[in-house]
C-alpha cells in the first residue's frame, strides 16, 4: 500500500509500505479525512522526535474500518469512526492511576507517527478498538470530525488543566488552532473575560467567535504588562499556553494571580529548561500552579467531545480554512502546514 | 420608611419601619428593582421559616448605595450595586473552611428575610458592604441584573456541584427559574446532552436557548425510566435537582451512572426524610455522589457571574416574563410568584 | 478439584468441581490463606446476591500461582502474591472514566463469589493477571496480607472518600473489621480527633490503637446526640459509615457539620430507601456531601497497600484474631464469621 | 517597651520601642516563647526583604494576651494562644477565593517581621484576633507549641500540595525543620515509602522517626539518579522541596513520575529564574506538576494543627534541640539559627 513518509529527517514522500495487519483486539482502518499537524513538521523536518526512517506521518484521521480482530466486540467493517491522535494501552499501571497518556512509559501513549507508523497511507492499524475508536454520527462533517481527533482534545484539555471557575478570567496564549480550541476550551468551562495573545486576523475572528473579548499584541509591548494593566494589576485566574518558546513561561506566570493556573499544551521543542520567574512566582510561595500534558485519548474522550459537536457547543469545523480533494494532495497539505500562510488555520485532506 | 412585611404567617402587606443604619463597615441601600422568590411565598404563606413578625420580605435586589459606614472603602453613596441574596460574615471559621454560606451556624450567610429585614423596603441595610456587594456595569439592565443575586448564583452552584466533564452528559430536573439557570450552567462546564425534566412551554423553550437537548415530560411515564431508555440503560453523568418534592430523590438515583454526580439546590420544604433508593445506590456501593448547597454569595461571586453576563456567556434576563413599574406593585408581583400563571418564569419591579 | 460452596441459599459445603483455566492474560492460583467475609454469610445464608448455585465462597486470598496465560507478562508459576477482591475488566470505558469498581456494569469490578466462582478452593482464576494481581513480599505474614485483599482496601476507601483534612474530626461509625482498617485510613489521612462508635471491647482495643480517641458507645444515649456534645454541638468534618443498618443515615448526617462529608462503605443489605434527614441536611442547602463505594481493586492499589504494610504504616494483622490450620477448617471459620463471638474480629485459614 | 530588632540590613539588636495598641478586633499579646527562623536571617543579614529598619524580628510565638480590643468575642487576657506566622486579612477578595496567603497582595497573609513589627518584642500586635488566634491547650508544651506556628504549618502544606495517595511514595528533598515536617506531615497523608534527601545525622535520625524509609545523599551522586535507580527508573509519585536554591527544580522534576506532584515550600531567594529541565517535564506535556506556596495561618489552622499534637499523631517537638531561658538569651539564639551547627534542628527562647 501507499504511505506518506518520513524518510528521514528532511526528506518526506511516499513510498511502498505492506499493509497492516490486525491483532485479536485491534481494526484495521481506511482514512476518509486526515489533517497534517505543527508535531508533523518538527517530527518530519526538525527531527523533533530524533532519527525515524521510513515511518508513515500523520495522527489525525477519520476513516472507515476495513478488518478488525476476533475479539473486538463494538465495531465491524464499514464503521465510520473518529481516531484519536492518543491511542493508549488501557491495560497499564499508568491508566489504572489516571493518567492514559503516560502508559507504559512518559507520552507513550501517543502511538502514531512517534514510534508506530502514522495515518497518512491508504490504511493503517489501530490498537485495542474497542477502548480507542469511537463512532463518528452521520451529522458530522469529515472536515469537522478530524479537529476532534488532537486540535480539540488538547486545546481543551488546555481548558482543563486550568482549573477555570465559573465567571473566571483566562489569557490564552497562542491563537493557532490548538489555542484557538482552547479559547473554545476556556468558554466550556464557563471564563467570563478572556484574553488571548495574537497578532493575525483570521485567528482573531475565529477566536472571538469562540469567546475571546481582548485581544494582545506583542506588537503593542509586553505581553504580561498589558494583561496586568487591564486587570488593575491583578492578573488573571488562569493561563493557558498554547504557542510560542520556552520563554513564555516568564509571562504567563507574570500575568497570573497568586492561587491562578498556568496550563500549557504547548509542546516546547527546544531548550534546555523552561524557566519559571523567581519574584513574580512568589520566591516559590505564591499558589500559581504550573500543569501541562499531552491530550487525552482514547473512545471515552472521543464520544464525549463528538457530543459537543453533535450538539452544537461548539464548531471546530471553523478551524478548516483549506480543503483537499484527493489524497494525492497530501505533501501540499503538510508544506502548507509548514509554510503556515497567513490565512491558514488547519488544511485538511479528503481522501477520495 | 415603607416596608413590604410578613406581618404574620398568612398575612403580607406594607408596614412603616424605622430606616435602617449603617455599622462602620456596613452600608444602607435603596432598591432599585427587586424581585419576588418562591421562598418568598414560602416564607409568607408556609411558614417555612417557622413564625416571623412584621420582617421585611425579599432578597434578590439591586440598588443604589445611600450610605456607608467609616471603615467601608470600595463604595460609596451613589454607586449602583447588585446585593447578592446570600450576605455572610466572611470573618468566620465556616468561612476559613471554605463554606461562607454556613458563616456561624448551618445556612446562616441568608440573612436576608430569613433572620433580618429584607430588600422590599424603601431602604435596607447590607452588612460588610467592602466584602458583599459589587458593582453593576451601566450595560446590564436592572431586570437582568435582579436575577443574577439569586437564581444565577443558585442554578449554576447546581452545575459547580454537579462534577460536570467536558461532553459528559447531565439532567436537570425542574425547569422553574433555578433549574433554567442550572442548564445554563451546566452549558458553561461543558456538558454535551442535557435533558431536562417539564412540561411548561415557556420554560422548555428557555431551556432549550440554553442548551438543554432532550425534554422529558412526566406525562409520558417515569422519568428515569425515560432518561434510561434514551441513554441505552446507562443514565446520565450528573443530575442536578432544581424543584420536586423529596420523592424525586430516587428518580434522580435511579438514571444516575455508578460514578455520577446528584445535586441539589432545590428548597425541600417538606417531609421528614429525603429517601435514597438502595438497590440503584448500589447499596451503598455505586459511588453515586449525593451533593447540595445553598448558594455562594458576597462580591467575588457577584463580580464573576456580572462577567458572565456583561461577556455575553449568558442572558439571565430572558428569566424575566412579567416587570411591574412602581414599588405599588409589590404585592402584586409576590401574589404572581404564589399563583404561577402557566406564563410566569419571574417577575422583576422597577421601584420607581 | 474440591470447592468450599454456596449449594444454595442457607446450605454451604465442600464439592467437586472442575479445575478453573486460564485465558491467555489470566492466572490460576492456589490460595495459600483465605479469610471469610461477612459479605460471604449474606450470600450464602441470607441470599444477599440472590439465589446462586454451586458457586465457590470467598474473595479474601493471598496464593501461588500455578499458571499463566501466554500473555501474562509480570508474573509466573511459583510467584506468591496478594489478590484483590474487586478484579476488574481494566478495558471499559468505566475504567476510563476512573470508576473500574463499576467496570460494564454497577458493581461488576466485583467478580468473585458474585458471578463467578471465588477462592474457597484448591485453585481459583483470576481475570487479567498483570493488571490485577501483585507481589507478595516475603517479610509480610500471610495472615496479615489476606487482610490487604479487602478489609483494608474498603477501610481505607471510606477514609479517601470522606475528604479529611490535616487535622480534621472524624467519626467511624462501626468497628468491625471494616471500620478499625477506616479508623487506621482516618489516620493516615490526618484526621485530629477520630470518634469512633462501638462497644465490643476488643474491638475497641485495636479501634485506639489505630488512633481513635474518643468511643462513641449506643448504650448511652443518641450516637448523634453524643457526639454533637462532645464538639460543642458542632459535630465533626467527616463521618465513615462502617456498619449498621439504613437508619444510621440520619445519625450520620445529623452529626455532621455543613461543608462536611458522608463516607459510606457499608452494604446496605435491606430495606427500600436509605433515609437523609431533610432538617439536619439543611433541607437540602448544607453541603453536606453523602458518598459510597465498592472499594478499588487492581494491581497499583494492592502495590500501594502492601507498601502501607511493608513500611510499618498500619498494621491490618491486628484484626486477625482466629488463626486456622488446614483448609479443613474452612466452614469452622465461616460459621465463626456468621455467629460473631465477642472476640471475633476477623479468622484466616492457613490453606496448608 | 524592648524589641529585639533588625536595625538595618546586617544588624540587629535590642532597641526600645513603643508598646503597641489593639484595634477593636486586635489584641497584644506578651510571648512565652519564641524561636528564630531561617528567614529571620534572610530579612535581617541578607536583606531579603529588602530594606527595613528598626523592625522586630520573629513570626514564631507562643504567649499570654494581655488586652483584646473592644470586639474580640473568643479571647481575653490571661488566655494562652498560639500565634500563626501567617495572620491574613480575612474580608479580603482573596481570602473568599481560597488563597488567605496572599491576602490583598501576593504573599501579604505573611505580616511579621515583613512589613510589620514581628514577635520578638515584650509585646506584640496580632490583627484581628478572634480569626488569627487559637487557644492553647495546657498539655502541649510551649517548645512544642512554638513550632506548630510556622514550621510544622509549612511543612503539612508541602505534603498538602503534594496530592499524596495512600501508599504512594514520596521524596522530600532537604531535612531541615520544614523538611522534616513535610515527612511527618506525608506520612500523615498516607504515603508508603518516603525518600529524604539531606545528610546530618540528628536530621536523618528524625526523619526516620516521623516516617522516612530511605535517605540519599549528596555525596552519593546525582540525587534524581540515585531515586530514579532506587525505583526501577520510574520515579515517585511526589516530591516535595522544602531546601536548597532554585536548582533543585531541575532534580525534583526527574525524579517525579509522569502525573505527578511537585510541591515546593522553600523561600527561593535568590536567582532570576527556577528551572524547570524540558526534557523530564515531557517538554511540556507529562503531567509533572509544579506547586508551591506560602504556609496556611489564622485560626482554624492552627485549632487543626493543634488537635495533631494534642491527639498524639506527630510530635514537633522533636525539632527543638536547644532550649534558652530568658528573653536575654535572643540574640544567641538567633545566630545560632545562623551558624548552623551540626547538632541545631530549631532553638527556642522561653521569655521568662
């Protein structure tokens, strides 16, 4: 069958791969809809995740299962079902404590396009069916159901993490799809203000549709200085990073209130720390809590956020400013990514 | 000065009262509009608070300061404020423990109408004004403002107690005022289906621009049953009781999934004991969660849900079906509370 | 291979049945000491699970394994280890919901002697060995890591779920095995002044050892009565319900504070309804937060538990007050269990 | 009056000053003992508060009061109390938010010796009394009670924030007085095997009698190896810092576990930033997190902390090594605090 590759740090195309084959528990699936994400580009052209040969790229999919194993109990071929990008193992001392995404070993269970071949092929494999697909309602767009897959489970675990109280108020760092998911995120949990940190107008729109009632530009001088200056000098309840270097931490903790949240989605790819300001954390004494942590997977989550959708919460389709016809379209997709254009959000690929 | 009083269990009308006066961190304030509440009626007509003489009735208003007390800082005569029904001694242990609403004694932070003169008055007195009142942004209407000092903060302690997850799935049962507001709050945590349970249709069509999803009619059987049979067997994540007498306890079990959440913020008036059923409490054992609470009040709380308002999250305002001009219509605007003609959410009087 | 056996309700005995097998992630064990539940003299002579025939009693065991699955991974023939009572399918979306007591159905996490056969017998199988199943170090007695399984396990979870406080008061209503391990799981959770409710004076031995400081005894007048005394009519933060019948709900509530919480971890054998005190819950609005539930199971909790044990924490062999030699003595013990001696606590039968 | 000062940055001495007066919700309060912290070093030999001058130093104090203003309910003089470092406004918007620390403005609960005279004075100056205050009882000893105050608060804050499971493990790193109370205060919530990191003997020999059951050492290699190799390389469930410079973050986040807590209680003084290392912290995404903050006061606090040594469930008294009779004796004691010898934990001043 036909995958689209890393074929090594630099280089991606695609190339001939056998097709996969299905263990007792897992399925087989053929993706109908797959949308290239930022972690492809530093996977494919950065060697983000170090040197990978020959490994299928992508995460984020819908498809149509095509085989599944003997034991799989819920789905059969032809189902139509939403992938999640975080397809852990369930049966793990990790997820028996809560935490899925860490199963077996730290961020492992982040499977595709990390250390198992990803979704960009004409099919690809999916661990423990059961536990990790979920069926995608005939309502539900293509282009709409693969934001679900990562764009809106990390931008609202984002949300999560943030501990938001009703009527709280949040900044949103980072207005790319994942913050702008976040925005969407922070509004579900019930922020009454929210700021959010970016410049470009396309964004800007989606995000204030989302929720968002101030906007920051670092054009207009310190970030953290303005959210203080509108704030009366309190800062805000939470803080949600969802962009930018590891410097970003100086500001969010800055314009967080003592007993306020910092959460961050944002995966930092370089430096060697991360460094939290020493007087505007409270010399370590002021209750500003820092969490971050990879999005939760699995069928649960999927069904739930599916719900949102289905009922209308809120439309992550609105994140999809480019639609491809054809799976052919693939590599312009991903560059597109790379390039990110200014009116870009999220490209996704019909795949016949 | 007039005040519209329970002379006795049975009897209301309008007395003359000496005008209140202002302790050094207190303040005295002159409604601007106000609105009748169910315990109201109770209170009046019930005796739910047991005997009372000659008290003023009512504790949802907003207002304009007309005094303050030497040590108050934040306020002062001519501000325009919204006066939260629930006004606690912040200086108690039971507020150091995180419960203000018990400040002293078991539901103790309700002064108004309930131990002290309440808001249906030319003047009324707000104790701690620095620590209980906020202030009301000029673009709230007075009527949508009224319904933030009760009903808001009441409907939505049923969504923050309800343990709702983003996509999770909740019921509310009774659609009255608190109930349409517990569905709007539970719109604000995130929840995905949201079934609610009456048969009002000004109300169902409220709660529906709020973002309820599923209507269940108890015309047309049991109600869990019905939220059962519409959840394959499994029930609901959360149930958030919003009116009902103490049977609607098993009801509320009953379509509960073993993990879920029951809250309660209706009033139970009557009866001895509030019955749990064992079987579907798994007797004992089905971590079926049984929470309820009186209402946060004081100004944080307020200043938080005038953001959910001034931020459009929320328009508390379409509770509003009936507004009487002139403080004249006082009476009338209780007796309304006490008949519930079948187009009756609530009904606010501007005082003058 | 011989199974000690519920035959019907009322009547238990030894009989022939097949030795179990194993799946490829299961494990078949030989016990090496078991101990009888009460929740066993429910089911076998007052039908407590309904009518059951043939099935082996007991899910109390510590063993050596005998075989494994083709897939099991952690462990082998010749591996002693601890099982827990609650054995759950770890792959439901109940267990990813974070309640595996509950996994596919309420209360199904519990499996043996429920609806499967248990530990009263030569071998027994355990469902998912690795994600079940756990060590047992040598330095810990087997009399003493037979009360790990579930004595403990529930104990410990009424403590968890009744939100204790670092100095917080408790009341452990109940000193039966059960409530002693709560008692010892207050204690680890901080609890200050610990209550406990008893009169058996063994029991009230170890109940102070484990940290109790005040006993609570039915004989002298209103439990709830007793304690609201003894706090200056405020009652305690947290109550565990460790025993007795439905009524005791409404001592339980009545003795506590509002914000505080009800643990239950009792089952609840009979009657239609558990009854909450409608004044004494503050009709409704004291916050006082009622919870229960089948304690956890699963191998991180074992793991945990076991180091509470290896470490010196508590020590559970204190409940041990009957040792029997030979599984011969099987009914000898489970009778003891249903005729409760006053110096009963718990009996272990040393298999060989 | 006398007052044992910090005249300006590197001096202190006995100064003159006048007695202080109550507000109407204050009291004066003579101490009858006292101890030295390691931030009265800090404020007075590093200005780490910056510039002060003439400023009684202390935040530790036992004493007898000696007037109450003119609403103080609960004390009067004669009453023996004990006195938390950390006396917040209580009608402040942070206090209704939860955090009392940060009362006002970050960190502003901490009012002695910060930007108020402290305690070490002939007499001292305690905001509003009935919320600050707690009696003390006559069983526990003023050296005892003395660290209830500060150290034996901050250190159970360590283990609060640590999110501590029972059974769990946990690793506090540094054995000074508040990493030793962070190990009692860890085991009061449960936690099973307790790394320390630290090397003086009398602090390893305390460590272990309040629960620690490994200790590593500096001197034996990188400490996050030496735990990480001590634990299958998978790292504790928590660690708490209650030590060393900014650093350490580095070293506390390697050796925590994906989904686990770091909790810091040490005053950070010095250093722009605290590092958190990118790679051990999943590069944003493993759910590693960070907490910290200043210790809970006021008055329920301490009533808690005192039920803890009253009941007998950790002794503080433990820390005090050196006893000094006579307020005259001050000055030894502090530079005692400051030289550190290999047998000082805590000294304490007995006024008279």
């Amino acid at each position: 069958m036909k995958s689209f590759s890393m074929i090594e740090i630099g280089q991606v195309g695609w190339i001939e791969k056998d097709k996969p084959t299905a263990g007792i528990l897992d399925a087989i699936v053929r993706p109908l809809a797959v949308s290239p994400c930022t972690s492809d580009i530093h996977t494919a052209f950065e060697g983000g995740l170090g040197d990978r040969h020959n490994m299928t790229l992508g995460h984020e999919a819908v498809g149509e299962i095509v085989e599944v194993g003997s034991e799989v109990k819920d789905f059969k071929p032809g189902d139509r079902v939403v992938v999640p990008a975080i397809t852990p193992d369930w049966r793990s001392i990790e997820a028996q404590d809560g935490y899925h995404q860490h199963s077996n070993k730290m961020l492992s269970g982040w499977k595709f396009s990390n250390f198992k071949d990803g979704v960009f092929a004409e099919y690809f494999h999916v661990n423990d069916a059961d536990m990790n697909l979920a069926k995608l309602p005939e309502e539900i767009p293509l282009t709409t159901a693969v934001m679900i897959t990562d764009m809106m489970t990390t931008g609202f675990h984002g949300a999560e993490l943030a501990n938001i109280k009703i009527g709280a108020s949040v900044a949103v760092i980072g207005i790319g799809p994942v913050g702008l998911m976040a925005v969407a995120g922070a509004f579900l949990r019930g922020a009454g203000r929210i700021f959010v940190v970016g410049s470009r107008q396309n964004c800007i729109d989606v995000a204030k549709s989302f929720g968002a009632t101030d906007v920051i530009n670092y054009k207009n001088g310190d970030i953290a200085e303005q959210v203080l200056n509108a704030t009366n000098g309190k800062g805000v309840d939470s803080v949600i990073i969802a962009g930018a270097g590891t410097e970003i931490m100086k500001s969010a903790v800055k314009m967080t209130k003592p007993g306020g949240t910092i959460s961050n989605v944002n995966y930092f790819g370089e430096g060697e720390i991360i460094p939290i300001p020493r007087i505007e954390w409270g010399c370590g004494m002021a209750h500003k809590q820092i969490r971050g942590g990879l999005c939760p997977g699995g069928r649960l989550r999927m069904e739930r956020l599916i719900n949102i959708v289905k009922y209308g919460r809120v439309n992550p389709g609105k994140l999809v400013t480019h639609v491809f016809n054809g799976f052919g379209n693939m590599e312009k997709a991903l560059l597109l990514m790379r390039e990110k254009p200014a009116d870009l959000i999220k490209p996704v690929v019909i795949v016949d």
